[in-house]
C-alpha cells in the first residue's frame, strides 16, 4: 500500500525475487514527495550520526547504517537498471554559521570516519570560501556521499522497473480495509485483492 518511493521499490524488489505483488495507491503513482520534492540523495536522518549514536546507542548505529545502505541501493538501481533521471554524485556541504558550530561539525566528521568509515572532512573559512565563493560562513563540514537526481524521473524508472518485473501497480486505488484471516484480502474502493503472504504499508 504506498504507491511512493518505498511502496514502488519494494514492489520492483519482491517481484525480482519471484513474489506475486499488487501495489495500491489512493492518488496517481508517484503523488506528492515521491515525484516532487529537492532531489537529493544521501543518508542519515534529521539529527546527526554523533547524536544518534548518544542519544539511541548501538540502535542509533543500526539506523545509520540502514541510511548508508538505503543510498548504496538507490545508487545501484540507477546504475543496474539505466534509470535516467539526471544522477550525479556531487557531495553536499554542512555550513557553519556561527564559530561555535564548526566544533559541532569536527565532532561529527569524527564520527563519520571513525564509526562508519566514511571520508567526511571540515573545511575551514578560507577552503570554504574558495569552494563556494562566500566568505560568509565559518566552515563547512564536506560529506562526499550524496548527490542529486531528478525526482519524478526517477520515480517513473523505478515504476517501470516494476512493471517490467511483473509487479501490477494500480493507482486511483486506495485500501480501505485489511480483511481475513480466514481468505486475507486487502479491501479496496473498487473491490477486494485476495492474497498469501504479507503486505507492506508504504504510505507514510
């Protein structure tokens, strides 16, 4: 359920593994932060890996790592499958724009390099400005695992890869109800989807 990002490659990857899959979403495929959102591609979450890490532990690694491995798979789809949707690998920049956030900065690069062995280095006011032109701000951290591609063309090659895979996407379909479990079966406003396995909820 979920016809998004989420809902769309777990739908490409099941059916590559031979699984009967049915993807249903309420809106058109690829509606709303799927198809239209800034493009850009890296891991980690809102808050950094360091606070992670203090604030959830060896948990805090695991989702770390999830997110490095999250972007290691959308990087390989793109390559694996040809998706055309303007990647490039161009790193991204965390500014300082105070003096005391550069020390923030040289904590997680610390922790970028030391606990997942990623090459994320702070650049100081002088290489920052000669980077972007601005002598603004104090420092940088530079994190050279990321990028940026176009969203709602990559959302279209992830559907037809799908599609070419034998999953059946179906949108304008939104799941009402969860019915069983006697013949499980996924109610829908045009009817109902009986089913053996799982379901996946990608719908936020």
């Amino acid at each position: 359920m979920g016809g998004g990002y989420t809902g769309t490659m777990a739908a490409a990857r099941l059916a590559w593994r031979g699984r009967s899959v049915a993807l249903l979403e309420k809106h058109e495929l690829g509606w709303g932060a799927s198809s239209r959102n800034g493009g850009m591609v890296h891991p980690g979450f809102k808050i950094g890996p360091d606070a992670l890490l203090k604030r959830y532990g060896d948990r805090g690694r695991q989702l770390y790592r999830a997110s490095l491995d999250a972007f290691a798979l959308v990087e390989e789809s793109i390559a694996t499958n040809h998706i055309d949707c303007e990647y490039a690998r161009t790193g991204h920049l965390y500014l300082a724009y105070k003096p005391g956030h550069v020390d923030h900065l040289e904590a997680e690069a610390r922790v970028l390099n030391q606990e997942f062995g990623i090459n994320a280095r702070v650049l100081d006011r002088d290489a920052l400005a000669s980077e972007i032109g601005s002598p603004v701000y104090h420092g940088a951290l530079l994190f050279e695992r990321s990028g940026g591609l176009h969203p709602a063309k990559y959302y279209t090659g992830l559907a037809q890869l799908a599609r070419d895979r034998g999953a059946h996407l179906h949108d304008q379909t939104p799941a009402i109800a969860s019915v069983g479990p006697t013949l499980p079966a996924m109610a829908a406003t045009n009817g109902r989807l009986f089913h053996q396995g799982g379901k996946i909820w990608a719908n936020g």
